[in-house]
C-alpha cells in the first residue's frame, strides 16, 4: 500500500481488526521511510458498479461519493458513526447483489432515500433537497407536509 504522505510503496501493517460489523477489515499501517501512520479499509467487493447518470454519461460506482452525500445529509444528527457505516455497507452490499452491474442513479438515489427516511427524517430532507433539487422553499414545504401523517379528523370537528 503506497503511503500518502511520501509516496513509498514499502508500508507495513501494525494492526488488524474486523470493522463495520465484520464486513471490513480496519488496517493501521506504517511509512518506515517518513514515519507516517494511516488506516487502510478493505472490504468484499461483489462486482464492479457503473453509475448511469441521468443525462446517459457512466461513471465507476465510488463508495467514498455515496458515503461522503449520506455524512453529509447526517451531519450534526445524533446517529453514531458505527450505525452510519453499517448503513453504507449494507446500501453497497444492496447495490451489488441487485444483479445488474449498470445502475440509474436515479435507483441509487431512491434507495438512499428509502434508507434515510428510516433512520433519521431531518437526513432525509437534507438528502431530499439535492437529489430532488429543490429550487425554493415552497419545494420544502410540500416534501415536508407529505411527510406529516393526516390532521387528527377530531380536531377538525371542534
């Protein structure tokens, strides 16, 4: 694994441990030529994703994209870092074993979303807000107002 800090190929594993529930080992790694320290990821890939983007371009599928949009729709929301990452994961593993190596992201978008509104509604407005791409608050205002259960029909007799 090449270091990101000098460059040299020549890094070493310190540490090894399960992550993400098991569905990623966390490596702790060390530059011997600068004295660097950094964590290296790996995980299972089923099989490589391409993203159709709505306009028809492909891209390769980045995890890191997904997870940097959905961190951001969370942040400042008390969910623990551990629950997010599990989340990702099991979106990705979602992802992979959908059978199909072309995916809309349109599709990816709405299983966000799905994933979203069921842990956290604030997220899933922020998350809303872009993929939806609302323009003004009135935009706001109908998401959120679909979102709120039906008037108590009681309360409208009184």
């Amino acid at each position: 694994m090449r270091c990101p800090f000098c460059g040299n190929v020549d890094t070493q594993v310190k540490d090894s441990r399960p992550a993400e529930d098991h569905a990623a080992i966390r490596r702790r790694r060390f530059c011997p030529a600068c004295g660097g320290r950094f964590t290296t990821y790996e995980r299972v890939q089923l099989r490589d994703l391409t993203v159709i983007k709505s306009n028809g371009r492909r891209e390769d599928f980045d995890r890191d994209k997904l997870e940097r949009s959905i961190r951001i729709a969370l942040q400042k929301r008390p969910l623990e870092p551990e629950r997010i990452d599990q989340m990702i994961s099991g979106l990705v593993r979602r992802l992979e074993s959908m059978g199909e190596t072309d995916i809309p992201s349109k599709t990816i978008g709405e299983i966000v979303m799905e994933a979203l509104a069921r842990i956290d509604t604030v997220a899933y407005v922020r998350f809303a807000s872009v993929y939806k791409n609302f323009q003004a608050a009135d935009d706001f205002e109908e998401f959120v107002e679909a979102l709120r259960p039906d008037a108590d029909p009681a309360k409208d007799e009184e």
